[in-house]
C-alpha cells in the first residue's frame, strides 16, 4: 500500500468518468484517508456520496474554487477531520463559460473568461495560498493539479482553457518554488490524454479529436484509470525530488508527430465520406 497512513484532500469528483472518482477509489484502496470536494452544485446531484461510501466513509466538504472563504474553510475542516496536516492535495477542477455558451475564441465574453481563469487556474493559486497561510501541508508532501497540451500547442477548439491551463502550470512553478524552499513539499501538473469525462467531452469534436490522439500516441490514450495510478506515483514517497514539473501522461502523443493509424484514420473516414 503505497499511500498507508497518508491524509488528503481530493478536488473534482463529479461521477464514475470524472479522474478524480478514481484517483480517490485508488487511494483508498492502496491506504490513504481523505476528504472530498466539489462545487455546491456538484453536491447537489448527490453521486459523490456514493464515491465517501466506497471510500471508508469519507467525509464530503462542498467548495466553488472561486471563494476565497470557502477555500478557507475547506481547508480548516479538513485538517480537524483528518487531524492535521495533510499530505496530499490533488487540484482535478476545469470549466469554460465561454465553450459552454458557444462563443467563438475571436468573440469571447470577458466576464465568462475572468470566471473561466478564476474557476480552472486562479484556484490553483488560492488553494496554495491557503494551504500556505494555514500550513496545512506536511513536510514531503505532494500537491497535483491536471492539466491538457492546450496549453503548449493550439488546438483551435480547445479555446480559452489553452490560455487557463497555461496559467494553472505557471502557477505550479511559482509556488512549488516556494513550498520547496519551506516545507519540501512538490507540486506538479499531470498533462492527461483527452479523456471522456463530463469536461472532456465538453469540447467540440471531442470523439474526433480523442479518435486522432488515440491514432496518434504510440501507447494509445491514456485512460482515467491509469492518470489515477499516475497521480498516486505522484502523492507517494516514491517522487519526492520531482518538482514544478508539467508531466505528460498522454501515451506519447507529445512527442509524435506522425504516424500511419493517423493516415489510416483519415483514410477512412474520406472513404466513409464518399459512400
Ligand atoms: N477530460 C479530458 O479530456 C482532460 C484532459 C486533460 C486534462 N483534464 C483536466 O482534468 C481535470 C478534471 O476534469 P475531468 O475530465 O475529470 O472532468 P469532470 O467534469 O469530471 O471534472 C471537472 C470538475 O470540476 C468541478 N468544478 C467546476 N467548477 C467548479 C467550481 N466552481 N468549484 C469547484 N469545482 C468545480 C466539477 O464539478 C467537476 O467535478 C480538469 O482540470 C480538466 O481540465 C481533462
């Protein structure tokens, strides 16, 4: 057991496809005590309560990443939960007002684009800004937060969380820098292969896209099981010395830039077209 005797807190687990539902159902199994958190009106639809029942009872505290003071208390709670520190801290949160009202890049909304960086990066920051100022990490530990290659490369549909995810993973260097200095804690951000999850599919030509980067990666996809087995690497005492690092888990979709599933993909579906 990998994680025996390690205490978190684990952000985003909306159903069954979400990442974080199985970085949390992992944790459990390889030892780990937790709180979950989701925006109020994720709480709501009510499955995470099925997830805390699978996971040893695990308490559920409601937060929207966007309030300072709901961060606060999360983070207050979960350390009289878990008594104390904690050593772990998985970030699996992402929305864009912009996609989902359909507005096109070069005719954004700029109210929806201040919530969208302040719900998918900005949260990144207050959750480390307030587990700096309460110290709620233990020394070693380990903060994750996912991130997409949107925000290395343009990938047209993928929008303004491009812009998000770039701002996320800037983020994840500014403090690891200094919660390496004070406390050897890590923090890092896993660039995950599309997945279909309520976000993922989301994104316009999804089934296309996630078809092309399948084509594409020499290992396939990665799927959420496997980024959740890749997020407990990460919680482990295993990485301790890896950190402000963004790291690919994207089968090596990355590092490709052709391949013939690629052209046999396009072969087919031009085939397909002409019937
Ligand atoms: N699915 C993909 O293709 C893919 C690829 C790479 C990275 N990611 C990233 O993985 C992370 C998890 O997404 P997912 O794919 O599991 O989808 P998901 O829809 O299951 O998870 C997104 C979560 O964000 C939460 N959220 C949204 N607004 C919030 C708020 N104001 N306060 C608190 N929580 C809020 C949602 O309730 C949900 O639980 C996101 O950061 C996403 O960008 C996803």
């Amino acid at each position: 057991m990998i994680l025996k005797g390690k205490k978190g807190i684990i952000f985003g687990a909306l159903n069954d496809k979400s990442i974080a539902w199985q970085v949390a159902l992992k944790a459990h199994e390889q030892g780990a005590e937790f709180v979950l958190t989701n925006a109020p009106i994720a709480m709501r639809m009510g499955e995470i309560n099925n997830l805390a029942a699978n996971c040893g009872n695990a308490q559920v505290i409601s937060c929207d990443v966007s309030k300072t003071e709901d961060m606060e208390n999360l983070v207050e709670k979960s350390m009289e939960i878990l008594g104390g520190q904690v050593d772990f801290v998985l970030h699996s949160v992402g929305m864009s007002l912009n996609i989902r009202k359909g507005r096109d890049y070069a005719d954004v909304d700029y109210k929806f684009m201040h919530d969208t960086l302040d719900i998918s990066s900005i949260s990144f920051h207050r959750l480390m800004q307030t587990l700096w100022k309460k110290d709620a990490m233990k020394d070693w530990g380990s903060i994750v937060a996912l991130t997409y290659i949107g925000a290395q490369r343009v990938f047209p549909d993928y929008h303004e969380m491009g812009d998000a995810k770039s701002l996320l993973e800037s983020y994840a260097r500014g403090f690891g820098y200094r919660f390496g200095k004070e406390k050897k804690v890590r923090v890092n951000t896993i660039s995950q292969s599309p997945t279909k999850t309520t976000a993922g599919s989301g994104v316009k030509g999804f089934g296309d896209f996630f078809d092309y980067a399948d084509a594409l990666s020499p290992l396939g996809n990665a799927s959420a099981d496997a980024c959740a087995e890749y997020c407990l690497s990460l919680f482990s005492d295993f990485t301790r010395m890896v950190t402000m690092q963004n790291l690919f888990h994207d089968g090596g979709f990355s590092n490709t830039g052709f391949s013939y599933d690629v052209f046999k993909l396009i072969e087919n579906k031009n085939e397909g077209g002409a019937e």
